[in-house]
C-alpha cells in the first residue's frame, strides 16, 4: 500500500466514523423532570409504551418521540349560561387539569398533543349549562359551595372519560345579567330603607316612653313639694330663701368686684366723677 492510498484508507476510516457519530447522536432524546414520551413509528404507528424519565433512543427517519407534560397545569374557561328562574349568568371556572400518564397513547391518537383545547372548554360549558339550571340566582349566591361541589363532581367524571385528571375546581368570577342586578341593588335600597323607617319608630317609642316617666316624675315632685308645704307652712320656703340667700352670698364673696361695707358705719368712696 502506498502513501497516498494509505492516507485516503484513513480519511474513509474518518468520516465513516463521523457519520456513525452523527447517527448515534441523532438518536438520542431527553424526556425531562414532569414529562413522559409515546413514539410514533411510520410502520406500526402510535406505540402503546409510555417513555419516563432520562435518556433514550429511537431510529431516526423510522420513530418520532412524542414528549407531553404531566404536570398540573391551570386553565380558566369562561361560560354563560341560564339559571332555573331565566337570569343571564356569567361564570368562571379554573381548573388544574394533567393527562392520565398511561393515557397518552390514546389522548394522542385521538385528540393530539393540544388536547386540553379540545377537551377542556365543550365538557366544562356543558357540565356548567347542567348544573347552573338547576339552580335560581339567589341559590347561586346563597348556595356557592354547593354548586361548586356538583360542578366538580360532575366534571371530574366527564374528563376521566377523556383521560384527564382534575386535580382542583373552583368558580372564580360569578356575575348576573344588568336586569338582575339592578334588581337587587333596588331591593338592598328598599331594605335600608325600610330598616332606618324601623329605627325611627323605635326612636319614637322611646322618647315617648322617656317624656312619660318625666312627666310621671314632675308630677310626683309637685305633689310631694305641695304635701310638704301643706305640712311645714310658710317655714319651708323661708328655709328655702335662707338657703338660696346663702348660695348667692358664697358665689359673691368670690368676686372680686364686690365689696362689703359695714353697716352703721360712714364710710367714703372714692368715686370717680
């Protein structure tokens, strides 16, 4: 073998390995923490195994690794609907929805990797439609948990019929139409209205009350001050002009604008002119 044949034998030698570098890495795939993989194979189809975690390998051209999430996700579907008494209401659910790992091979055939969009919105507005007719609107208020507890149940069931799990439900956001509303704005009016209406007739009651027993009170006192006077004469009003003559004494002697002049004695004032 010559120089030259020696140095084309190797440069074959290289890039055969190159190649079989290329092909090795080209069939390795990563399905990562929270995922799963289904493969795809032109000549046999979807696969029934469902791929976990870690590194694998697959025959390019031939299989296609299908990678879905199974980690909880969250999604909120809005729906109007009817209550039982005809009143227009808004609603909106959240969800926390994953696919059934063992699923996948089926989600995929069927519905595709969008699964959720597919899914998700028509059982959710036809579970709510169900559920919100059964129901008027004031039930809807009073009774919230209640319908938050049918509408998971109800829910639950019908995406498990699709492979889905539901992990959590809950009404977020619950309107009623204008009309209705309007409606009871009035009616939460009228009752303060007629609460404060109430509240004055009560005020009224007791002033009543308390106007009574003063009068009942003044009328005791006369009659207890006449009976008095009938008994003691004249001598409980001079004891009561003694005492009221010994009221303005004291509050005088406080003044400094008073004097007091002894009596019998001249005595001169200074008194300007």
């Amino acid at each position: 073998m010559t120089t030259i044949q020696f140095f084309n034998r190797l440069g074959q030698l290289g890039l055969g390995i190159a190649l079989a570098g290329g092909v090795v890495n080209s069939a390795l795939y990563n399905v990562d923490g929270g995922h799963r993989a289904v493969i795809f194979d032109r000549f046999a189809g979807i696969k029934n195994a469902v791929i976990g975690e870690g590194t694998h390998f697959f025959i390019p051209w031939v299989q296609k690794p299908i990678i879905f999430d199974i980690r909880s996700r969250p999604r909120n579907v809005p729906v109007i609907t009817g209550s039982k008494d005809l009143q227009n209401v808004n609603i909106t659910l959240r969800i926390l929805f994953r696919p059934v790992p063992d699923s996948l091979p089926k989600i995929y055939t069927i519905l595709g990797v969008d699964y959720d969009e597919r899914v998700l919105p028509s059982i959710t507005t036809e579970v709510l439609k169900a559920v919100v007719a059964q129901f008027d609107a004031g039930e809807l208020i009073t009774q919230r948990e209640l319908v938050s507890q049918k509408v998971s149940d109800d829910l639950t069931d019908r995406a498990s019929q699709f492979g889905l799990i539901l992990d959590d439900i809950s009404i977020t956001h619950l309107t009623f139409g204008k009309e209705f509303t309007q409606a009871v704005e009035l009616k939460q009016v009228a009752q303060q209205d007629a609460e404060k209406a109430r509240f004055l007739v009560e005020k009224a009651e007791q002033q009543k009350k308390a106007a009574v027993i003063s009068a009942e009170g003044d009328a005791q006192a006369a009659s207890l001050l006449a009976k008095s006077l009938a008994e003691a004469g004249d001598g409980l009003v001079e004891l009561r002009r003694i005492e009221a003559a010994e009221d303005i004494a004291f509050n005088m002697s406080k003044s400094r604008q008073v004097s007091y002049l002894p009596t019998g004695l001249n005595v001169l004032l200074n008194l300007s002119q």
